[in-house]
C-alpha cells in the first residue's frame, strides 16, 4: 500500500508526493486534502478517501481504479483524472463536487515505463494548476517566477507546455565575411527525443549538427 491512514480524527494534508507502482496508492479514512500529487501505475484503486477528500492540482492516472468515490464528498478540480468523471462512477454522485477546470488527457510523463513521473516539455499538466486553497502553505513555487503551478508532483521548467517537435533557443550570430572564406555558424536547440539537425540553404542541406 502507498499510503493508508484508518483514523477519522487525523486529518491528511499531503503536498508535492509521488505515489506509485503499490497494490493501492492513497487510502484514507480522514479529512483528506491533496495538492499538487502524482498518483500513478497503483494495481488498485489509486485515491480512495472513505470521509471527505479534496484533491487540487494533481495526477491520477494508469491505475487498476483511478478514483473511489468519497461516501460523503469528494471535490477533484485542477487535475488529470484519467477516465473524467465518468471514470469515477455514479455512487455516490451527490456526493461528488467535480470541478470544470479538470483535464482527462494524457500527462505525458518524461518515462513512466522506468518511473521517471516528471513532466515531459510538451504535457499538458505544465501551467494547468489552480490556486491554491486559503491557508495551504508549503507547496512548492511555480516555475518560471510568475506563471501556475503545474499539476503533480513534479515542476517543469517552462511555464507553458511546448510543441513536442524540436524548438530552435538561440539563433545564429549575424556576419559579415569575404567569398570563399571559411565561417562558423551556431545554434542551440533542444528537442523531446533524438534527433538530428541539417542547415540547409536553398533547400540544399549543409551540415549536419
């Protein structure tokens, strides 16, 4: 089991947490708040609050069932849920408070074959946070200074999601240099996977870097 907490009286606040690859991830029969969690690849039900449960910028997805409903409210906004809401079931629906601003696409972890649950450049889960309840503190600071939180547990860099295709960050210096004399060009770029990068001109290729 990840995580399980069989005390009503002792309420759960779990920030920035990473829980995966358990027979179960998060049970608890407390007062539950989670903000800013990755709950990944559990075999069984991966957020389960038997009381009342309140999960806020995170990630629940890949496991044997994403969310159990709550027997008396649960709130899920500002997160991936695999499945939606649909995906929770019926049972208790009075009881569930499922926010607009949810998402059910793929996170696009960096490798979640070998467990790396951080965010690749182009997920959708970069900037998609929402603000955080009155009187949570020790939640980490968004990155860059400025832009929302990411949802999960882990920050990616950048504050909007990329293109997921290579992306050119530095341009070429311009010259100025006599025909036929050798010169130097450089560029920095970086791309989500290998990948190979030809200066062509004149739709002729050059060089490869």
């Amino acid at each position: 089991i990840g995580f399980f907490n069989s005390q009503s009286v002792n309420p759960v606040r779990m920030y920035d947490s990473l829980i995966s690859r358990n027979a179960s991830g998060f049970d608890s029969s407390g007062d539950d708040l989670l903000v800013n969690c990755t709950i990944v690849d559990n075999t069984g039900d991966g957020f389960q609050s038997r009381a009342k449960g309140v999960l806020l910028n995170s990630i629940v997805w890949g496991n044997g069932r994403n969310v159990r409903p709550a027997s008396t409210l649960l709130t899920v906004d500002y997160s991936i849920v695999q499945g939606g809401k649909a995906g929770i079931g019926a049972a208790f629906e009075n009881q569930l408070v499922y926010g607009a601003n949810n998402l059910t696409t793929d996170p696009k972890f960096v490798s979640a074959a070998t467990g790396d649950y951080r965010l690749a450049d182009n997920s959708p889960a970069i900037g998609a946070g929402g603000p955080l309840p009155v009187g949570v503190t020790g939640v980490r600071a968004a990155q860059p200074a400025g832009s929302a939180l990411d949802l999960g547990a882990f920050e990616n860099a950048r504050g909007t999601p990329g293109t997921g295709l290579p992306e050119i960050t530095s341009q070429p210096t311009a010259q100025s240099v006599p025909a036929g004399s050798p010169f130097s060009l450089s560029v920095t770029a970086t791309s989500p996977t290998s990948a190979t990068f030809q200066w062509r001109r004149g739709g002729i290729g050059r060089a490869h870097v």
